[in-house]
C-alpha cells in the first residue's frame, strides 16, 4: 500500500513537472517565435531594411496582440525555475504588476491594429509606443541566467 | 622578554604608521584642476549620459526630467553592506552645491571627498578615474544647471571593518588606475574613443567584469561577464569567446544599444535598460566607437 502511494505520488509529481516545463517552454516560444519574430519584421521596416507595408505591420501588431490574451496563464506557481527560463521571481512576487505590464502591451499593440499606419512616417511613433513594452516589462521580470 | 615586548610595540607602530602613510587619500595636483571650473555645460550633458549618474542618484525608475533631479536615496544592496546613494544636486545643504570644480575631480578622479576621505567604490569612480580632467569640467558645468534637490539620505548600512573609510586606500592601490585596460595600436581614433567610453565613463566593466573576492575587478577576465553582483543571475560575456557575444557584427552592437534589441530580437531587460537607455542618447558616432572595441575585446569563455 505504502509503496503504491510512494509511487502515485511520483507519478504526480513528474505529471506536474513535466506541466510546469510545458508552461515554461510554452511561454519561451510564444515570446520567441511570435513576438520576437513579429519584432523582425517590424524592426527590418523601422530600420528601412524592408520595405514598408501596412498590412505586414498590422499582421506582426495582431500576433503580439494575440499573445498577450495568453502569455499571462503560463505562470503556475512552481515554473519560477526550470527549463532554461529567464523569468525573475519578481513575477511571482509580484504578479499584479507584472499583469499590468502584459495588459499596457495588450492596449498597445491593439491600438496600433486599430491605427493601420498607412505610411513609415505615421508608423514609427506607433512602433516605438509598442516597442518600449518589450524593455518595460523585461527590466523588472526578466534576468539572464547564463 | 622585556626586550621583545618593546620590539614588538615598535614594530606595531612601525606598521601603523606605514598603515597611515599608505592609506593617505591622495588628492590631485593643482595644475590638474586649474580649468575645473571652466567646463562647457552643453558638453557636459554627453558626459553625463554616458556617465549613467542618474541610474544611481535620480528617484529608482525616474525617467524624463525626473532623471535630472539627482537628490539620492536609492539603496544599493552589495556583498558588503546596502550603501545610499548621495544627494548630487547642486542643493548648498544637501548636495554638492557648496563644491568647487577642484572638490568634484577629485571625488570623479582620485575618489577623494572634500574633507580628505576615501569613497566607498560603490561609487564606481575606479572607471571615472580614467575620464580627461576636461570632460569631468563639462561635467561639473552642466551638473550645476540641473535642479536643486533639497533632500537628506540615510547613511550606509555597512559591517564594522567596512565603516572605516581609511581601510579603503589600500584597495585603491590595487585597484584605482587612469590608465586603459586593453592596449590598442596608436592611430585608430574610433577604437581609442570606444576604450574611452568604455572603460572610463561608461563604466561598462563594473558589472560585466567580474569580481575578485575582495571586490575588484578582474582585470585579466575583462568583460567577460560573471554573476550579478545582486546575487540574481547572470552579466553577459561582452567577448567572443564562447558564451559571448561573438555572433554579432558591429552594427548588431551598435543597434542594441540604440534600441535595445538583440539580433535576434529579444529585447533588453534588467539592469541595462537604464544604460541602454543612456547609450541612445549619444551621438551615433559614440555608440559606434562603442560597438567597434566590444567587437576588438580580446575573447575569453564564459566561467
């Protein structure tokens, strides 16, 4: 009996393990493959390497958007460390900051969906309001670890 | 008996007072400080964002014009004790508005307070050590254009072998030097410049150079990053040795430090946001000189 509860309760403790390292590698790809890849695109533009496009920009602003509906669930008590994440424990410590971190980047790139700039000129003041998310939220929650 | 009593009280002595000897704070010459007061302030505005003194002395956070009023207070925790940063506004009481140009060269150069003691080197002036007296006058002109702060500050927080301040002057011997780190050929102007930047004002390696066990920097792993010296994570490798940064061109440093982003596009964060922040606010031409020595930095692996 004993050893069938030692044993249940290392199956659960890997099930939750294994949970917590999806959160962890969910939450790196999303900020990876769909902000950090939509910030390309928008940077090669800000920088003139690309072609300016509105509906290119307004694709990268509504996949950032997107994410922000998201990115704020894949915080369960227990990922704070594990996997390779750079998530400070700030973040636990200070969830409702954090959250309002994440909703301000929500507003933000929402708005600039509404906006649609039609040119590189009404589009930089709009990528530099949703480009300042990214530091303002990283400076206090997030921290390199190698 | 009585005799080795005697040669020992002497030798004690004898040691104290080489002890005071050496640990004599060191102010500069007069020849040195003649222009101190004599800066060009619009110069000086440069300086001081290259300088990053607000990330230290404005309100924690501060941004826009609150960068400029310079009234201390932050709490800087080290392996040490927690140090308060100063009031450096140009306030009579509490700031340094009392000061001459000679006063603040000498805590910029020689970390030498006014009244003759040692700064602590949480006040990173073991970079500053190696600004040009001009660039420190520019300085000193423009600090005293910015607003009057009428604000006290809690004294340090410090062990006892830490409070006193004379113990200080033999750290500086090993560790307070105005000459550069990393040797370049005379004639490249731009790599000259970027050292400049870099291991004077911009006092990149106090935190990307990591620490010996009595906190100096370890010069022979210079920018080769280490852990945070907040005890949470980890400072970059600058170098390209492995773990560094050897994947990025010129221009990829010199963009991170105007925007903040990676060539990968992930984006700035921690404690180098505020010096990201001071770096954009350079000429191009400085962040360029920035980027040209990062890339010239003799390669060390990450530890």
């Amino acid at each position: 009996m004993r050893k069938f509860l030692y044993a249940i309760a290392a199956v659960g403790l890997l099930v939750s393990g294994v949970a917590h390292a999806d959160a962890i590698s969910d939450r790196k790809a999303l900020m990876k493959e769909k902000v950090g890849a939509s910030m390309g695109v928008l940077a090669k533009m800000a920088k003139g390497e690309m072609d300016y496009d509105t509906a290119a920009a307004v694709a990268a602003f509504q996949t950032m958007n997107d994410v922000t509906k998201t990115f704020g669930d894949l915080f369960p008590a227990g990922s704070e460390t594990g996997g390779d994440t750079t998530a400070s424990p700030k973040i636990w410590e200070d969830m409702d900051g954090f959250k309002a971190k994440l909703a301000k980047f929500g507003e933000d790139t929402a708005a600039a969906v509404a906006a649609a700039p039609a040119d590189k000129d009404a589009f930089m003041p709009v990528f530099g309001q949703v480009a300042g998310n990214c530091k303002a939220c990283h400076e206090m929650y997030r921290v390199q670890k190698n | 008996m009585k005799r080795l009593a005697a040669a020992l009280v002497i030798m004690a002595i004898a040691a104290a007072v080489i002890f005071w000897v050496l640990t004599m704070p060191q102010r500069l010459d007069a020849t040195v400080t003649a222009n101190a007061d004599a800066g060009d302030a619009a110069r000086g505005e440069r300086m001081f964002n290259a300088g990053g003194c607000a990330s230290c002395h404005a309100a924690k956070g501060a941004k826009g014009d609150d960068r400029l009023k310079l009234g201390g207070g932050l709490a800087l925790e080290t392996p040490f004790g927690t140090f308060h940063a100063p009031n450096i506004s140009p306030d009579r009481q509490t700031g340094i508005g009392a000061w001459s140009g000679a006063d603040f060269m000498n805590a910029m150069l020689r970390g030498v307070s006014p009244e003759g003691e040692h700064f602590y080197p949480a006040f990173p002036y073991t970079s500053y050590a190696r600004m040009q007296p001009e660039d420190i006058a520019d300085l000193w002109a423009y600090m005293k254009t910015l607003p009057v702060v009428e604000q006290a500050n809690l004294d340090h927080q410090l062990p006892l072998p830490f409070r006193m301040r004379r113990g200080l002057g033999l750290w500086k011997m090993l560790f307070l030097s105005d000459q550069p780190v990393v040797a370049i050929a005379s004639g490249d102007d731009q790599l000259v410049l970027g050292r400049y930047l870099v291991e004077g004002p911009g006092h990149c390696g106090e935190c990307h150079t990591p620490r010996n066990l009595i906190g100096g920097p370890d010069t022979s792993r210079w920018l080769s990053g280490g852990p945070a010296p907040e005890g949470n994570g980890k400072i970059p490798n600058l170098t390209a040795g492995a773990g560094g940064i050897g994947s990025w061109s010129v221009k990829d440093i010199a963009y991170y430090l105007e925007s903040g982003f990676t060539p990968e596009f992930d984006a700035v964060g921690g404690t180098m946001v505020e010096v990201q922040e001071n770096m954009a606010r350079l000429p191009a031409s400085d962040r360029d000189a920035i980027a040209a020595y990062v890339k010239a930095l003799p390669a060390l692996d990450s530890q």
